[in-house]
C-alpha cells in the first residue's frame, strides 16, 4: 500500500514522477493549478496539448512534464459543481481512478494530486476531500501498481485541514 500524504505547497515545485493538472477539457491551459502548471512547464505543453484533442470530464490524458520536475503530467478534468445533481462525485471519483490507472499503466511510482474541481469549479472543499480521498483508497486496495507515494497538494490551508482531519 503507497503512502498517502496531504501537504501544504506549490504542487509545481514537487519530487515526484507525475504531477496531476486540475485541467479543463480542452487541455489548453487556464487559471489555478492549470496556469500554474502551463507556466512552469513551458510552452511545449502547450503545444503538445493542442495535438490531444481535449479530454471530457472524468477523464484523463498523459503529457511529458517538460520543464517541471515531473516525469509526467496527468491531465485531470473534474466537474463543474452544479449542486450535487449532475453526478458530480462520480465524475470526481472517476478523475482520481483514470490518473492513477495511467500513473500506473507508465509505472509511476509517486504522484501528487491538487484539489481537483474546488476552485473555480466550485465543488465543495469537505466533499472534494472525501471524494478523493475514498477514491484513492479503493483504487490502491483493488489494483496492483508500482505507487509508493500518494502526495495530496494543497495549495491553502482550508483543504490541507480537511485532509489531515480526514486521514486522522
């Protein structure tokens, strides 16, 4: 079983092998985590994205890092929260299992997850955590992979709380 860790920080500055993207659908950049991680990684992603023909959400699509420290970045395409009536959970559920599917399809040993769908796409923070956090755990329970490290990036203090509250 990996280790699972919440932490506090820039998840673009982390050491791990692949770094999930809060992304959009079309994969082309945006505010948040996704600007942040465009940034940092450079201009090839950008161009490397243009040739994948955006993702739906739930989904998620595998680039080359590029200028990050990463091996890898996991295009994540979370919902937008339209109060919990449009499948919402399972759509954010299905987020972290399609990531660490491809994490493990590459054998990615360590990932680092950001808040997926709680900024601007307004899904719940207490509920975001839980989600993803029950997601996690079932995909490491029911499917080998090489993981070791499970990173949880939060970028404020509200999430990094409700995660370690989560975890004990």
């Amino acid at each position: 079983m990996p280790e699972i860790q919440p932490l506090l920080g820039d998840i673009t500055t982390l050491t791990v092998e692949a770094v999930v993207n809060a992304a959009n659908t079309g994969l082309l950049g945006g505010g948040g985590v996704d600007g942040a991680i465009h940034r940092a990684a450079g201009p090839q992603l950008l161009e490397y994205c243009r040739t994948l023909g955006g993702c739906p959400t739930g989904e998620a699509r595998i680039t080359p890092a590029f200028r990050l420290g990463a091996k890898f970045i996991i295009h994540a395409v979370g919902p937008v929260w339209h109060g919990g009536k449009r499948g919402e959970c399972e759509l954010l559920t299905s987020c972290y299992r399609n990531s660490l599917a491809l994490a493990t399809a590459h054998e990615v040993r360590s990932i680092a997850f950001p808040c997926i769908s709680t900024g601007v796409y307004r899904f719940p923070k207490a509920l975001a955590a839980e989600t993803a956090l029950a997601a996690i755990r079932s995909y490491v329970e029911d499917q080998p992979s090489g993981l070791q490290r499970i990173v949880l990036c939060c970028f404020e203090q509200e999430s990094f709380d409700l995660y370690c509250k989560l975890m004990g």
